[in-house]
C-alpha cells in the first residue's frame, strides 16, 4: 500500500505472535557511502492491536487504514495512521442497510468468511 509516497506493509507477528506490525520502504535516505536508498525500515507495533488473521490496508482521506479481526473472535476493528501515530482501535457496527445514500466519500468495507 502507497502511503506518503513510501510503501507501507501491515501484518501480524510470526509463531503465535499476534501483535499487528507495520513497516515501509523509503526510497528517499540515501547512504552516505554507496547513496543507495535505504529501504526498508524496522517494523513497528501498531500499538495494542491484536489479531489472529491478516489485516488489511486502504489509503482514504490523506489517512493509512487498516481493518483487521479482533484476536479470537468476529469482530472487525479498524485503525488510522496519520503519518505519525495510530488511533486507537475502534470496533466496525454490523448493518445491511445504510442510512446515507451518499456513499461517495466513504470507505467501505466487505468480510467473507
């Protein structure tokens, strides 16, 4: 996912780890020595996010979003990275039907299982 002009990638820890991580690749530091692009920074814990499945990510409204489902349960939470921080999560309400028939500035989201 393309976030401020860096690649981003979400995901969870490895062997049971359930923590959601992210990390990007910034081609813009350059070594001092060969002035080849760094890349890819260390991950990063999205801070008290927990899941057993893997997240996914949407750019909407200037924000990086990731959804993901709660650690052993069906709930679908989202979060919001500003470039600097992310929110804390906050659980997605189930509905069938809409209330806004301008749908046009929304982020929508769809789980299958």
């Amino acid at each position: 996912m393309v976030y401020n002009y860096r690649l981003f990638c979400l995901r969870t820890g490895a062997s049971g780890d359930n923590q959601l991580y992210y990390t990007y690749y910034d081609p813009q530091p350059r070594d001092q020595t060969t002035g080849a692009p760094v890349g890819w920074r260390r991950d990063k814990t999205i801070p008290g996010q927990l899941s057993d499945t893997t997240p996914a990510a949407a750019v909407y409204n200037g924000q990086l979003w990731c959804v993901y489902q709660g650690l052993e349960n069906q709930n679908l939470y989202w979060t919001v990275y500003d470039g600097v921080n992310w929110n804390s999560a906050q659980k997605i309400g189930y509905s069938s039907k809409g209330g806004s028939t301008d749908r046009s500035k929304q982020l929508s989201v769809l789980y299958l299982e």
